[in-house]
C-alpha cells in the first residue's frame, strides 16, 4: 500500500513518485513522456501511481525548463464591462486551443493601477501582453518598459498611438457616422453626443465620426451638444440638466450602451417618450441594449472577434522567427444595430 502521508503537504512531485516506486526521478519522468528506453511496466506503474496521487506537471518547471512560460498576461480596464469580458472570451478561444495558458489583470480604469498590472505581469515571466488602456492613462512609460524588455505587446480596442506595437481595434469612426447618420436619417435636429475622455482613441475617433455626420447632413453643431458624459454617475449628473435647456436633445449618441440605458431611465422619469420625443443610439450592442425597453439601438463592436484576432496577432509574433516584420493594425468594422430605442420611420 502506498504512503499518501506527503500528499496533505503539498503539490505532488516527479520526486514523491519516484520514492513510491523506489526508482529514480529521472526515471519516472522520462516514464511520463514514453520514453523508449523506458520498459512498458515500468510505464505502466508510474502513470498508474501518478494517476492515483492526481500528478500535476508544474508549469513553472516546466517554464524554467523550456525557457517558455506559455503564459500571455492581459490587462483590461472593467472586467465586469460586457465589452471586455467578451473580448476575454475570444482570447481565451484562440489562446488555450493554441496552448498557452492566460493571465488577466484589472486596471480598474486607473493609472496607478495599470502600472502595478504591467509589474506583476513581468514578474510572472509572460511571454507577451495585451493591453487595453485605461480611460485616464496619458503617459506610457511603462509600456515602453515592456517593448525595451523584448516581450512582444499587442494594444486592443484602447491603444496607443505613441508606440509602434500590433494593435486591434474597431472602426470607432464609421460606428459613430452611422449612429448619428442614423438620427438624422429618423428626423432628429438636436443630436447630443455623449462622449468620453479625449486621451482615448476611441473619443477621439468617436467625436470626429459624429462631427463629420453632422456636417455632412447640414447640421450646425454648438458646443453645448458635445458632452463628457461615460458613465451612469455622469448621467445622473448631466441628463437631466439637458432636459431643462431652451432647446433640448431630440436625438442622443452615447459611446457606450450604459450611458445610453441610464440616459433612457431618465428621459422615461421626465415624462419623456422614447423614440418620439428623444432618439438614442448607444456603443457595444451588449446584453444591456437587450434589456432596455424599448430595446436599444447600437453598434456593435464585435468584441470576441477583438480577443480572437489580437491573442492570435500576439501568437504570431511569439512563434515567427524572427519576428522583426513590420507592425500590424486589424481594424474589425462594426455594424450599427437599430432597435426601437431610435427607429421612428417605418419599414
């Protein structure tokens, strides 16, 4: 009978195996991998043993072993933001069938927060990142760190135009000139962008979309219809003040489908009519525009597709030797979703 004493003091080892068998580690670690020269008993009882101790290669060894952690760290702003856990889903997709095991971190939106990710990542010895940036982030100094360290960095969704990395991203532009083409295609004359900060990319290229649209279709824009306004705290603030203008919204493109919800909330509190009184399109096209009533209109950003081909842009750069082409940037289109929140023409 085997002694399982060892097993209650930690992970199960080549070692413990060994002892058990009363042969050598190496051994029974060539026995693991089917070595030939290793006779089928002897194989036998090992994978038995192992088996029956539940025997867990330690990836760490492994890791020192090979050189190779085969783990890809990944930094996201929200976890719980439906966006970005869809786009976890497509790195998870692409990243286990293609073995390599991941390693997420949470900047929480913050600066700080997003230095410490990029320190416990290089500690933990991943052999490349992701990284979508939080909203407050300005200075990229300790990206930087990473490309001078040689391990390969691929930007998602928030990027960073300052450095020359791999990046994936969606047509933010095209998906606010469709959203606010929209609004006036359904007669609206007031539109209000609610939109995010401008050390973002996606504000920027957000804000040039509903500009360009609103020109394009002869409406004049005054400042007052561009409005930081990303989150519900920001609406509970900012919407209801819009509601006592003179001359209030009649049509609202909101960059994230939060914002667009809360702003429906608000507008339904005043006595207001949706999509008669006011249009809304929101940003993402996540569970949230499935649940508003009436359902929200959207662009979807395609998330999973994002995680898909951002893990597999980052695998190509860590399995191509060498890996020293020219930098890459996916643009993933979006498509603008239209529900009952802004559908006011028929057919």
């Amino acid at each position: 009978m085997f002694d399982f004493v060892f097993m209650i003091q930690g992970r199960v080892t080549i070692k413990d195996i060994a002892r058990e068998l009363s042969i050598s580690p190496s051994t029974v670690s060539r026995a693991l991998k089917d070595h030939p020269d290793i006779s089928q008993e002897t194989k036998r009882k090992v994978k038995e043993l192992a088996g029956k101790l539940n025997y867990i290669p330690d990836p760490i060894a492994l890791s020192l072993k090979s050189r190779k952690s085969k783990i890809i760290g990944v930094i996201v702003p929200e976890i719980v933001h439906y966006f970005f856990s869809s786009v976890i889903s497509g790195i998870e997709d692409i990243a286990y069938s293609s073995g390599y095991n991941v390693m997420f971190c949470q900047s929480a939106e913050t600066y700080e927060r997003e230095i410490q990710n990029v320190e416990t990542l290089l500690s933990s010895r991943v052999e490349g990142i992701l990284a979508s940036v939080s909203k407050y982030t300005i200075n990229f100094d300790h990206f930087r760190k990473v490309i001078e360290s040689g391990i390969p960095l691929v930007f998602y969704d928030r990027v960073c135009i300052e450095l020359e990395t791999d990046r994936v991203v969606v047509d933010d532009y095209q998906g606010a000139f469709n959203a606010t083409e929209h609004l006036i295609n359904e007669g609206c004359r007031n539109i209000f962008l609610l939109s995010t900060t401008d050390y973002l990319e996606i504000g920027k290229e957000r804000k040039k979309g509903f500009i360009d649209a609103m020109c394009k279709n002869g409406q004049k824009i005054r400042e007052e219809q561009i409005l930081k306004c990303d989150t519900i705290a920001d609406a509970r603030d900012i919407i209801p003040e819009l509601f006592s203008l003179a001359n209030p919204p009649d049509g609202i493109f909101a960059v994230n489908d939060l914002t667009a919800a809360e702003t429906m909330i608000i507008a339904k509190e005043h006595g207001i009519k949706i999509p008669e009184d006011l249009a809304i399109v929101g940003f993402t096209n996540g569970q949230i525009a499935q649940l508003t009533d009436p359902r929200l209109s959207s662009v979807e950003q395609f998330g999973f597709n994002i995680g898909r081909e951002a893990v597999k842009m980052l695998i190509k750069r860590l399995e191509t030797v060498p890996n020293d082409y020219p930098v890459e940037t996916k643009v993933i289109e979006t498509k603008l979703i239209v529900k009952g929140s802004s559908r006011r023409a028929e057919g």
